[in-house]
C-alpha cells in the first residue's frame, strides 16, 4: 500500500508549526495572498463556489473567503484542518483524501496550491484530477501551482517518490475533461512560463460530466 509522502514526512502533525511559521511571515508583513489574489482575477472579481483542495491550515481559503467567494476546503492532514477550522469555524473544511472527496455540489473553481500536485498518494495522481475536474461546472477553472524538481518543494520526498513533471500532469487533466488555458511560472502572471522548476497552470472544464 502506497503511504502518502505528505504525512511520511510530517507525520501527520505538522499543523502547528506550519500556522505558526506563516503568521509569523504575516507579522513580518511578508504578501501570503497571491494565489488567492490569482484566483479571485480568474473568477473576475465575482462570487464564486471554490474548493481549496490540499488546503492545509486554510491560507488560501480563508482569504478567498475574505474577499467574498463561498470557499470550502479539503486536506488529509488532521492536524493542518484543526488549524484551519481554529482560524475559521465557518468555513466547511473536509477531512479525506482527495480520491475520496464528494461535495455533492459543483463548484466555479478548484485552487490547488501548496505543492500538492507532488505530495498526492502515489499512483492516485490521474484519480485525484478526475475527482477534482468532476467537481467543476462547465468553464470551472482548476488553478495548480507546483514545484518540479527538489529545488522548488520544501520538502524531501521520500525515497523511490518521482517529482512527477508537467506533461504527467497534463495528461491526467486532459484525461478528465479539463483542457490547458495558461501556464505561467508564479502566481503574479509576472513570468510566463519557460520551463522552469515551478509552474501555475489554469485548466478549464471543456468536457461535460456530471458534478461529484
């Protein structure tokens, strides 16, 4: 049985320390809100139903919340979730693997951030992207920003786990329905993308299906 390289390398109590560690940043008056920025631009400023899948203690959806969408999030991590439901009673947070995850409603965008891409269960990759895209209305919007290489995840994935590249990813969301809108290579669409270690990709669901 494959383990999930996120909680073999935390454990599954790294919750505390990762909230500290960004309110720490925030204090320092360090920008914690670009992927919730890039997400909100996408949805054009509207309203919007979003998933924060990986959502962890909750940053990006809390903000997205703040900036007026109805946000729910989903992380396997325990720990991380008593963060985010600590931080934000409100918001519905759902504690699953994301093979796993069913709403029972559609959603307008699906924001995955945090590296979660390379830290999903071995071998579930294709399954979590055709979850997350059955998820989407038509013309939703799945937005990923993901390191490639070792030099742009914080972490040491455990031993015989690949960084698995772009054209992995690709072909899992094509799979699902989703087709490649933009690639830049940082949340501010400062930087298109030219092959780097790091990349956010906008896909949009092009295929109809029904949602989870």
């Amino acid at each position: 049985m494959n383990v999930n390289p996120w909680l073999a390398v935390t454990g599954g109590t790294a919750g505390p320390g990762y909230a500290a560690r960004f309110a720490a940043l925030e204090e320092r008056g360090a920008d914690l809100h670009g992927e919730a920025r890039r997400v909100h631009a996408l949805l054009g400023e509207r309203p919007s139903d979003v998933l924060d899948a990986g959502c962890g203690t909750g940053r990006v959806a809390i903000h997205l919340a703040r900036l007026g969408h109805r946000v729910e999030g989903a992380d396997l991590d325990a720990s991380m979730l008593a963060e985010a439901r600590a931080a934000a009673p409100d918001i519905p947070w759902h504690l699953t693997d994301l093979v796993d995850l069913h709403l029972g409603h559609p959603v307008d965008a699906v924001v995955a951030a945090g590296n979660l891409w390379p830290l999903l269960t071995p071998g579930t990759h294709a399954q979590v992207a055709a979850v997350l895209a059955g998820h989407l209305r038509p013309g939703g919007l799945l937005v990923a920003g993901f390191g490639l290489d070792a030099d742009h995840v914080p972490f040491t994935l455990p031993e015989g786990v690949p960084f698995p590249g772009l054209a992995d990813y690709d072909a899992a969301c094509a799979a699902a329905g989703l087709t490649l809108t933009t690639r830049t290579a940082d949340w501010d669409v400062a930087e298109p993308y030219a092959g780097g270690g790091y990349a956010v990709s906008v896909h949009t669901r092009t295929a109809p299906g029904p949602p989870r």
